[in-house]
C-alpha cells in the first residue's frame, strides 16, 4: 500500500476512534451501536467495517491508544527528588491535566461501567499493573518504605483510587478556593500532608 494512502487509513482509524470514545463517554459501550459510531463519523456502516470488524475492536484500540498515551504523559512528570507531599501533588496534577484535556479519555480509561466487561479485563489489568509501577517508581516518596506483600497493594491501590477521583472533581473544580480543598483532601488521603513544604 502506498505511504499516502497508508497515513490515510491511519487518520480516519485515528477519527474513528476519537468519535467512538466520544460516544462511550456519552451513552456507554452497551448503548453504542456501529450504526451510530458510522453516522457520527460520516461514512458508511459498511466503510466503518473496513476498518474495524466490531465495536469491541474500536473500543480495544481506543483503550490501547490511550492507555499507552496516558502512561506516556505520566512519565514526563519529574518527581525525583521531592518529598512525599510533593509527589502526590505532581502525581494529582498529571491525573487532572490529563482529565480536562482528555474528558472523554479519562472517563473511557477510569470511570467508564465497560471497563468491567469481560472482553477488556485483560487489557486493563495490563494497564493498571503498568500504571501501578509506575506510580511506585516515578513517585516513591509517596509510599510507606516498611509496607510490603499485600500491604503495600493495598496503599497503592488507595493512592491510585484516590488519585483517579480526586482528579476528575480537581479538573472541573470551579475555583481556587475548591482545587485547594481538593488538594488537601489529596495530601490527607494519600498520608502525605505531614510533610509538605
């Protein structure tokens, strides 16, 4: 296939897929249709399925895109070097960031009733375990240093549930006096404010 005909295809499987999250994000993965994904797109139903053979197969891309997108923006953070307090706050920001540019990403990603769907627990256990190295790698100030086995899963996962919902309310926060709030609300949670600045 020529290059200008292959960088084609991958911008209208890249618009697709956009799209499709778009209406996961509004109705949920059950209540979409191919039907209403081509329409949205503006192509055919039968154009749609040359390019992906099912709704499960956009809403698996979508989940590989960005989730590997999302672990990509997390590793830019530079939390080295800076005390618990600081890292649970650079690790909150990111989440944030991430939500108010990606609204429908970050829903599609960890909020979204589909991520319990038999066909996709395997790919998102796959991006929770990465993601949970990563947070305990790129943030270790955060966590408690004599946890370990089931323990320190256990913080982990409260970090990161934590983190998820805190965020999402930070990014729609509507004023300086609530991310403030919120923030604190983090640091507390997270066992982190005893050590800030």
């Amino acid at each position: 296939m020529p290059r200008h005909s292959q960088a084609a295809r991958s911008e209208k499987m890249r618009r697709i897929i956009e799209v499709a999250v778009q209406c996961f994000a509004e109705a949920g993965y059950d209540a979409v249709s191919m039907d209403e994904i081509a329409s949205r797109c503006g192509v055919s139903k039968p154009l749609l399925y040359r390019y992906f053979s099912s709704k499960a197969e956009i809403y698996e891309r979508a989940l590989e895109l960005h989730s590997g997108r999302f672990l990509e923006a997390l590793d830019l953070v530079e939390a080295d070097g800076r005390g618990s307090a600081d890292q649970a706050l650079l690790l909150l920001d990111a989440f944030a960031d991430f939500a108010d540019r990606n609204d429908a990403v970050y829903e599609l990603l960890f909020e979204s009733e589909s991520l319990f769907i038999p066909a996709f627990m395997d790919l998102m256990h796959d991006f929770t375990t990465l993601l949970r190295a990563r947070i305990v790698t790129g943030f270790p100030a955060m966590f408690g240093r004599t946890l370990t086995g089931s323990a320190q899963a256990a913080e982990v996962e409260i970090i990161l549930g934590s983190t998820i919902n805190i965020a999402r309310r930070l990014s729609r926060a509507q004023g300086e006096a609530d991310r403030e709030m919120l923030r604190a609300l983090h640091l507390s949670l997270v066992g982190a404010a005893t050590d800030r600045g």
